[in-house]
C-alpha cells in the first residue's frame, strides 16, 4: 500500500518538497489535499489461458479533514549553492 506523500511539520529535521516549477507545486498540493491515495483493482479472468489476473482500473482517495487548502501555500524559494 502506496501512500501520499507525509504531512507537513514544525520539525527542523523535515525536508520541504521542491518543485522547478509554481505550476508542479500547485499540481502536487491539488493532489495531496485529496488524501491518501490507492490503486482500485479489479479481478479479470483470461479463458483462454485459464488464469486470472488484477488490472488497476482507477484511483481511490480516502479524504482527511486536516488538509486544507486555506492551511497551505506554495512559497517561491532561490536556492544558491556554495
């Protein structure tokens, strides 16, 4: 079982996601404030062969009432390397 990317912390120890782009950052927000992420399978059969096989046949979000969207904020940053 996948899950979406950890929560947000105050923990100094916690690395910030980076993203090239504003665009990317907004994208992965959009996506993690959905939830937890799973994979919805489904069983199928091949006659023929005779065996049966699972095949994903979309994405599933189990919703958490602490994301919200007015919590976060995308923060454009610069980084310089020495």
């Amino acid at each position: 079982m996948h899950r979406t990317h950890a929560e947000p912390s105050n923990n100094p120890a916690f690395v910030p996601r980076l993203f090239s782009r504003k665009q990317s950052a907004k994208m992965s927000l959009t996506a993690w404030l959905k939830g937890h992420a799973y994979q919805d399978t489904d069983s199928e059969e091949n006659e023929w062969l005779g065996v049966s096989y699972m095949v994903v046949v979309g994405i599933l979000y189990e919703g958490l009432e602490r994301r919200k969207r007015e919590d976060m904020e995308v923060v454009e940053v610069t980084l310089e390397l020495p």
